[in-house]
C-alpha cells in the first residue's frame, strides 16, 4: 500500500485534521490517551505530542499474556522518559470474563473503558483517544457485517463518539480512524520507536484475528482494494447513520410522553403512524434509554416487539430484551426494567391497598396524585335543579340521599363484585367488565376507588353512578359527589 519512503509530514497533516475537525479536540485541555505499548497507540502518542496536545498516558494490563507485564513496564519507562503524567492498574481479565459470563474480548473492552474513563474524569481531560485505525474499521464492520447488523453496525467505529455507559460526558475519540495500519508501523519506524509485540493478535481463536489473518486476504484475490472499499463504505453509512440519528431523536421526543431511569412511555398511535423504518429505530432508541450499556440489540428481539405492538387489541405485556419488558396500556406503549411500577397515568386512585375511608358529608378524602372525593348536600328549602343531572360529567354523581345507608365509605373492589351502571335499567354487572369496557388498565383496577353504600356500590368515582341510587322527580335532597385536583 505505501510506495517509497514514508511521508511523515502527510501523517501529521493528517493526524491534525482528524484531531481537530473530526474529534473536535482542543489544547486547552488534557487528553487521557490510552497506550497499549503497541504501534498504533505509539503513534498517536508522539503524533498528538508533536501537535501540542495536552496529555495523560494511561495503561491497562489485562493479565492475559505472559508478557503483558513487561509490556507494562515498557511504557511506563518511555512515557516517564518523555515526562507525561502517567496512570497504570492491573486486571484480570479473564477471571472477570468468567464471573460475568462474557467473553474474553467483551470483558477486556468493558474493563479497559471503565478504567480509561475514570481515570479521565480523575484529571479533568476534554477526551478519552485511543489508537483505533483504519484496518480496525475494516475488521469491525466486517464482524457486523457477519453478525447481520443493521446501518449503525455497518458504519463502524466512529471518531467521536458518547458512551454513556461509562461516562455521558466525556467522548471517546479515534484520531487515527482514518490511517493504516502499513501507515502507522511506517511512521513508528521512523521516529525510531521500537513498539511491543502482541502475541495474541496471531491467534485465530479470536474473532477478530480470523478476519484480520483469513478472511480478509481471500477477500483481497476478489478485489485488491477491499479494504479501502469497505473503509469507504463505513465513512458513507456513518453520515446516513449520523443524519437518521437526529431524525430518530427528534421523532423519539415527539411521541415520548415520560421517560425515567426504570420506564420509557410511548404515545402507542403515533408510533403506529411511523414508517416501519422508523419504529425500529425509536424502539431502540428507547431500549438504549434504559440500557445505554447494550451494544446489540439483535433483529429478532426489535421484530417480536414489533409484532406485538401491531396487536392493540391484545394489550399486556411481554419480555423482549435485557431483562425489560414492552407493555401496551390503552394508548400507552411502556418500556421498563422487570423490577419497575406500570405508570398510575395520574388517576384518582386509592393511596393504599387495602384501603377504606370515611366520606361525610361536607368534607372530603384524598386520593393519590393530587385527587380528592368531595360530598355536599343539596336539598331542603332549595327548588332541587333535577334538568341539571343531564349536564353532569364523569367528574361529578348525584345521588338519592333516602335511598343511600350511611355513611358513605371509600374503599376498592371486592373479588366478583358486581353494580347497577346507571342506564341500564337495574341490570348488573362485574365491576372487572365494566373496567374493562372503560379500558381501565388491569393493574390500576384494584387501585380505582369506589363510593359504597352499606354493601352496594353507588358511584365508580369518575366513570358511572349506581342506577340504585338515581335522583328522579320524586328525590327531595341530594348528595352531590365531586371529583377534584389540585392544580399545579
């Protein structure tokens, strides 16, 4: 790939422009730049340098290799000698892979950014770089592509980007992204820096390395210029991702109707609205909301969630990924963590179960979310306004005060209850049908306060009054029920 001696002019010309325009770095601040020993990190180490950049050397040793120590004391003592601010920590990472399952190459990525990243955070740094390249783009993609990953596994490893699983605030960046690997090894070479050897990166056990060693080279006697090919079709997917990104953003933000640490609502009927395209993304885009630390969420998962969204009439709930559950509540559609509350969506509902309460008249008792059951009475000397029972809302029921056993109290559903719906003629029914003709979602049904009489219930606070105790022309006083809210 490189032709004659190695232009290092054209690599720092390069270098700078990634710093700077594509990693959006600054020398006002330090870089926490993890340094491996190897060439790449070795170069991005003396290119940054050379730059003006600000920075601090940070070295992990994964324990994985007899050597891994050494190599650890290697740049401890060429990072010294150049007199940078130096961090080290030793893990091991293969008993970490063990006791959480993981493979070896997950376990190394997660415990080399939780050290990276919290060590920039100790010392204030603008950024985390590391010594990704261009042939590391290649192999990436190429392991999505196999895995059958959608456009954001396509287009690789970026230059900048947040990992909020460990750390909103701080980019990792990849000043290197655009170099390769011959390109790297060249400039080492000609700084005179001799870089560690991994012998790991031999061993076709690893994925990664069967890419890099077979796949790669077979694929290379289809077209020499694969590689370039490959880079030049990330670069491109990366500004389609980066553009599909925002527009999922900001749909995400239109149809969300709360999001917090355990829960994601979604408005159910806008997401049905949306191109397919689209549903997938905010869908993950809400999976990442709960979990920022899952790298895949596969196409089957996406798709069973899918399926069940399109079937509203079905509603519950089900399992779809990483220990969160979809659920679909009238208009609601929910994302949240296994151990996390169904939204109350604001309602009247009974603080406690089980509960009951006294309502007198002239008082009030309050509910939860800022509710609360008022009764007055109307009557006496008063010409009683009987037309106006035509105009009441669900928030308000008259009753027949001879014909109600006081006192009234407040108290939830009883196991088979049933009531007289006023309008259907004495007819009963199950209280459990009538909340569900109402769409009462089924676990805020035990929470919904009922008004009961002796043993009859005469009022489903703010949804239908009992037929027994309807005021007609003969009713000569009247207890006035109301529903209220405070206002914020």
């Amino acid at each position: 790939m490189l032709v004659g001696c190695y232009n290092v002019t054209m690599f720092f010309e390069r270098l700078r422009q990634a710093a700077f325009e594509q990693c959006g770095l600054s020398q006002d601040l330090p870089i926490l730049l993890g340094v491996s020993g190897g060439a790449d990190s070795l170069a991005l180490l003396h290119g940054l340098d050379a730059l003006g950049f600000k920075l601090v050397i940070a070295h992990l040793d994964h324990a994985l290799r007899p050597e891994a120590h050494s190599d650890a004391e290697f740049v401890q003592n060429l990072v010294e000698s150049q007199g940078f601010p130096f961090v080290k920590s030793r893990v091991d990472v293969g008993q970490v892979a063990k006791s959480e399952g993981q493979s070896v190459e997950e376990a190394a990525r997660s415990v080399r950014y939780q050290f990276l990243f919290e060590q920039a955070r100790l010392n204030k740094c603008q950024a985390v770089a590391v010594g990704h390249h261009a042939d590391d783009q290649v192999e990436t993609v190429l392991m999505h592509f196999l895995r059958g990953a959608a456009l954001p596994g396509l287009s690789g490893m970026a230059y900048r980007r947040f990992m909020p699983q460990w750390e909103p605030s701080i980019p990792l960046v990849r000043p290197l992204l655009g170099i390769w690997r011959e390109e790297i090894d060249a400039y080492v070479a000609e700084i005179g820096w001799r870089p560690c050897v991994d012998s790991s990166n031999l061993d076709t056990i690893y994925h990664r390395n069967r890419i890099r060693h077979e796949l790669i080279p077979e694929l290379e006697t289809y077209n020499p210029q694969i590689k370039r090919v490959v880079w030049r079709m990330a670069d491109i997917l990366d500004e389609e991702v980066n553009f599909l990104a925002a527009l999922t953003e900001r749909v995400f933000d239109e149809i969300t109707e709360e999001v917090t640490d355990d829960r994601v609502v979604l408005s159910l009927l806008k997401f049905q609205q949306l191109e397919k395209a689209l549903q997938r993304r905010v869908l993950r885009q809400a999976i990442a909301k709960l979990r920022p630390d899952l790298r895949d969420v596969g196409y089957v998962a996406i798709a069973h969630g899918l399926r069940f969204i399109e079937d509203t009439a079905a509603g519950g709930e089900i399992d779809l990924v990483a220990r969160l559950n979809l659920a679909i509540i009238g208009d609601a559609m929910i994302l949240k963590t296994w151990k996390a509350d169904l939204p109350d969506f604001g309602q009247p509902l009974l603080p406690t179960i089980p509960f009951e309460g006294l309502l007198e008249v002239g008082k009030h008792l309050d509910l939860k979310n800022g509710w609360w059951i008022e009764a007055s009475m109307i009557g006496g000397e008063v010409e009683l306004p009987i037309e106006s029972i035509q105009e009441l809302g669900p928030d308000e029921a008259w009753l027949d005060f001879n014909r109600l056993e006081l006192p009234l109290m407040v108290r939830g559903r009883k196991e088979g209850e049933r009531f007289q719906p006023l309008g259907m003629g004495g007819h009963t029914q199950r209280l459990k049908d009538f909340f569900i003709n109402k769409k009462v979602p089924g676990h805020l049904r035990s929470l919904w306060p009922l008004v009961i009489s002796g043993q009859q219930v005469a009022w489903v606070v703010g949804l239908r009054p009992s037929e027994a105790f309807k005021v007609t022309n003969s009713t000569r006083r009247i207890i006035k029920l109301q529903l209220k809210q405070h206002s914020e």
